[in-house]
C-alpha cells in the first residue's frame, strides 16, 4: 500500500469527511489536490505522486486517482507541480513579425510539436530583432520558468544577439541563426535557390534574373548566394539583383521594371509573395507567362497553386523544422549542454505553371 493511503474508512477522505462532502465542497470552488484525495480516499502526497507520474503507485489507486481527477474537473497546477518536480513543461519562443509567411509558419511548426511532446509554449513576439530586444525577451521568459527558449531569429543582427545570452539558458534558433555558438534548425536555402536557378537554365534560358528579400534577412542572402553561385557556375551572366521588401507592392514594382526589358526571360524571386507582385506586373505590360517570361518564387504559400498561372516556387517543410527545433531543444534541457547543429532541412522544387521553355529567338 502507498504511503498514507490508509487513513480512513472506504469512502471518506484523509480529514475524514464522507466523499459526498467532499464532492460538494469542490463544486463550490476549483477543486485542489486534497479534494481529489478525499474523493479518492487517498492522501494529498499520493495524488501528486499520480500527477507527477511516479511509478510507486499501483495501478488501481492510480485509476482511482484518475476518476476523482476527472469527476471533479481537477487541473494540475503547472506552478505546484514545477516546484515539485523542477520541470514546468513550458517553453518560450522569441517570435518576430508572424505577419510573414516564414516566422509565422515557423512558429505554427513548433508549437505543434510541443503539443506533440506535451508542453506548453509562451510565446515574446518583438517588434524588431535586434540585440538589446531580444535580451530582453530571454530573460523575461526565464522569469516565466520556461525550461528553454527557441528563437525564430531571420535576421543576422538578431542571429548575433544570441551570442551574448547566458550559457546556462537551453536555447535554439529556429530558421536561421548565428554561424557560430548557438545551434541552428533551418531549411537549406543555399540549395533551394540553386535548385530554382538550376531549374530555369535546364529550361534553356540564357541566365536569370533575381528579386532578394531584405539584405538584413540571413534567408535573402543565402538565396541570392546560391542563384549567384549557380549562374557563375554555369558560366553565364549574372545580372544586377533588384531589392524587394517581401511585400507584393515590391514585386509589383520591380516587376514592371523587369517587364520593359526584353532580355528578361526568366525570374527567381525570393518569396512567393512578392512573386505575386512580378506576375501581375507581367500580365499588365502584355508578356506571356511562362511562354515570354518564366518566374520561379520561394516558400509554397497555400496560394501558390492558384495564382494565375499556378506557381513554380521551393517548399520549406516547416512542421519538419518545428520537430527538429523542439528535439534539439529537449536533448539540450536533458544533458545540460548546448547541442550541435543539425543537417539542414532539404528543400523541394515544386514545377508547375509559371515556368517553361525559354522562347525561341
């Protein structure tokens, strides 16, 4: 028998009181532990050892436990039980701008694999990543308790920041990072931009032209490193990229710029909202897609596949990301160091409409 269970006459709880009282005490206010032992005709030490999931409990009080449990509509406190067991099973993401498509579904990966894990998710979204703000946001989610902190970190200077949080904190950035000291999950986007450029050569245009992200995005400039290297390495021209903001006003505008040249056969954009702004713009000055211009984007947005025409454009599997994000994370809480970067997650090249053969000259 457990300690403490026998304290009292089957039926009544540790203080003595019959389970009906003790039923209708709890109705009367949120149910606490002795509630569920008196219902259960345990101790309060027995109910959290159910709770904590200790194995020193057998199975029929642990189901007898578990009844009172659900009858009265009890809910362990996180704050108790992390006192108890020193595990609060929260976690803290420092987020930015979740209006994008990237962070957003960067933030939707992790917290479905918390959930997946059975923990929970506090989330500090900043205005703007930079050293001082994203400090801060650490050390206000370790006032939390949060075990460990992930960090959706596009930008270098964010990235750089993560250099100076204390060692001690369990920390993982997420989407891209710092080259060195903290360890990254992220999506190759070296290989996706060269997987899209490799793409329109293949299809027999003479080189291709770029639209990047913001130059402070770690993301825009590994696209437009990898569309670089490609034309480089197959020795063609490299035309002068033009600078987008990843807004489809952007890509509108430098669309139309793009549109009065007609050498321009073939664009690699750096996100597929912009890529939106570049079809329009196309479509208005009279240049067939794919039969005149060819245009690849970047990230699959669940638009991509209705835009007229459908477009070509590299996936990131995000849920992929949040897994090894969160796995990353929990292996650095368990052995109380900072774990290696892991294989970068591949990319994959979806072909559909916008892209074609170069025209005949």
């Amino acid at each position: 028998m457990e300690s403490g269970d026998d304290i009292g006459p089957a039926g009544s709880g540790d203080d003595g009181l019959p389970a009906s009282r003790a039923r209708t005490r709890a109705r009367t206010r949120a149910p606490v532990m002795s509630d569920v032992g008196r219902l259960a005709g345990v101790s309060h030490q027995t109910v959290s050892r159910v709770i904590n999931g200790s194995p020193h409990v057998r199975p029929e009080t642990r189901e007898r436990v578990m009844a009172a449990m659900q009858e009265l509509g009890y809910r362990p406190n996180p704050v108790a039980r992390a006192l108890v067991t020193g595990r609060s099973k929260t976690l803290g993401v420092v987020s930015f701008d979740t209006t994008l498509y990237g962070p957003a579904s960067t933030l939707f990966g992790i917290e479905r694999a918390a959930h997946e894990s059975g923990y929970f998710i506090i989330v500090a979204s900043l205005e703007a990543l930079n050293r001082s703000s994203v400090s801060d946001a650490v050390e206000r989610l370790r006032r939390q308790g949060v075990e460990g902190i992930l960090v959706i970190a596009p930008h270098a200077e964010a990235g750089e920041a993560l250099l100076d949080t204390p060692f001690d904190v369990p920390l993982v950035a997420a989407e891209a990072g710092p080259e060195h000291g903290a360890p990254v999950v992220a999506v190759d986007q070296v290989a996706g931009a060269v997987n899209a450029t490799r793409h329109l050569l293949d299809l027999g245009h003479r080189t291709v032209w770029h639209i990047t992200g913001p130059p402070d995005f770690i993301e825009s400039r590994q696209r437009r490193q990898g569309w670089q290297a490609t034309l480089r390495a197959a020795g063609v021209e490299v035309p002068e990229p033009l600078v987008g903001d990843w807004s489809p006003r952007a890509g509108y505008e430098l669309g139309r710029q793009l549109s009065r040249d007609p050498e321009v056969t073939a664009v690699f954009v750096a996100n597929d909202q912009m890529a939106l702004g570049v079809l329009r713009a196309l479509h208005e000055a009279g240049r067939d897609i794919p039969g005149e211009v060819s245009v690849v984007g970047f990230d699959d947005i669940p638009e991509a596949a209705y835009f007229q025409p459908p477009l070509t454009t590299v996936r990131q599997d995000f849920i992929e990301m949040g897994r090894r994000s969160l796995r990353m994370l929990l292996r650095t809480i368990e052995t109380g160091r900072r774990a290696s970067t892991e294989p970068l997650v591949p990319p994959e090249l979806i072909v559909r409409g916008s892209t074609g053969p170069a025209p005949a000259r």
